[in-house]
C-alpha cells in the first residue's frame, strides 16, 4: 500500500504517519486496538454479513451462485464504505476520496475476504497487525 500511495498520491500518507508519531505510545497502541476490533465489527461483521444476507435473499432462486455473489457484493460494499470512512484523515490533499477507496478500499476487500473464509478473528488479527505496523513501528522511525 505503501507503494502505491507513493506512485499515484505522492506519498500523502508519509506526513500523516511522520505525524502520528507524535502522539504518545499508549495513544497509539489505543488507537490500534480499538479502530481495529470497531472496524471489523461494524463493515465486516455488520455490513458485509447485512448486505449478503438480503442479497442472498433476493438471489437465492436466480441460481447456483447466489451465495457467492452475495458474499462478494457484501465484501464490495463494506470496502467501499470502510475507504470511503477513511476520507477524513488526509482532506487537504488531491483526490482525497479517490485515494481512501483506492488504498483503504483494497484493504477492505482483503480484509473482508479474511472474514468471510477464515473468520472475524482472522480479520481482526490482520487489521491489528497493519495499524500495528503503521502506528508503532512505522511512525516511531519517521
């Protein structure tokens, strides 16, 4: 993600976590901890389960894939809206929308995929582990 910030936003997120590291270590390993059980609670266990659910309720008679497809429109939907949620943390920059779904709508659709075949606990431990990355490792060297 790192990478594709750099090439197509000019590394806006560099200044957002050199700032971070700012912040005190209890802060941030608060920060961690709570955005990332929050987060998959609500656009993966409430809004990807939600959607796929009454998809697959409209869908179920339409054929074999309905659950697929519901699934994935769950985990579609829940990307979006968890890049779209992540606006607000570099609005003053070029594309700010275009920038949150394309690097926090990718981990969106990761991490759903993580919740629908391995678990909530699966892509809770994952997001733990990115923000733990970004917010104390990443941000402590910056």
């Amino acid at each position: 993600m790192a990478a594709v910030d750099h090439f197509f936003f000019a590394g806006a997120s560099v200044e957002r976590i050199r700032l971070l590291g700012s912040l005190p270590f209890a802060q941030r390993l608060l920060i961690v901890a709570f955005s990332a059980v929050a987060e998959e609670l609500i656009y993966r266990l409430f809004i990807a389960t939600a959607v796929a659910a009454v998809l697959f309720i409209l869908l179920r008679r339409s054929g074999s894939h309905a659950a697929i497809v519901s699934i994935w429109l769950g985990i579609l939907t829940a990307a979006l809206l968890f890049g779209l949620s992540h606006v607000g943390n570099l609005p003053n920059i070029p594309h700010p929308y275009l920038r949150a779904i394309v690097l926090n709508g990718f981990a969106g659709l990761v991490l759903g995929a993580l919740y629908w075949y391995r678990g909530l606990e699966a892509a809770v431990i994952a997001h733990l582990a990115a923000d733990a990355t970004i917010y104390l490792v990443i941000a402590s060297l910056l």
